[in-house]
C-alpha cells in the first residue's frame, strides 16, 4: 500500500507522483502527515513543478493530497534549490 511507502524520508524530495484520477505530476514534498488515528488525516503538502492536467492546475503553488489518492510514485531527485 502507498500509504505505508510515502513515509516523512521523503520531505524535500522530489517525486513524480501518480494519482487515482489520472493526473501525473512532478513534485517537492514540503510535508508528510502521518497520522495513526484516522486514514483521513495522512497526506501530503507539496510544491507543483509540473502536471499532465496544466489546465486544471497553477504550476508553482502548494497543494494537499490524501494519501490514499497516491496510485504511485518515484523519487526523481533531492531538493529543488
């Protein structure tokens, strides 16, 4: 399970990450939640550096993701400096 992979080792990674909804994108992890009480509550916060869906999001902003939404992903390299 993703879930249990996409642990906080990969802070300030970058990942390219595939979600259940099609979307690809490459992106610098700011933060990992990781949280025993409910499923809910793990997720991501990252930076976008770039998505298959460039219509439907602003490259360059931070966004969330639950983790259970993550279908994949791969780490591409360390920190963007």
């Amino acid at each position: 399970m993703i879930a249990e992979q996409l642990t906080r080792r990969f802070q300030d990674k970058r990942l390219r990450i595939e979600f259940s909804d099609g979307q690809t994108a490459d992106v610098l992890v700011l933060v990992v939640s990781e949280c025993d009480k409910h499923e809910d509550c793990r997720g991501i916060t990252y930076d976008l550096i770039s998505t298959n869906w460039r219509d439907r999001v602003k490259q360059g902003s931070a966004y969330w993701a639950d983790l259970k939404d993550i279908k994949n992903f791969e780490v591409i390299g360390g920190s963007v400096e």
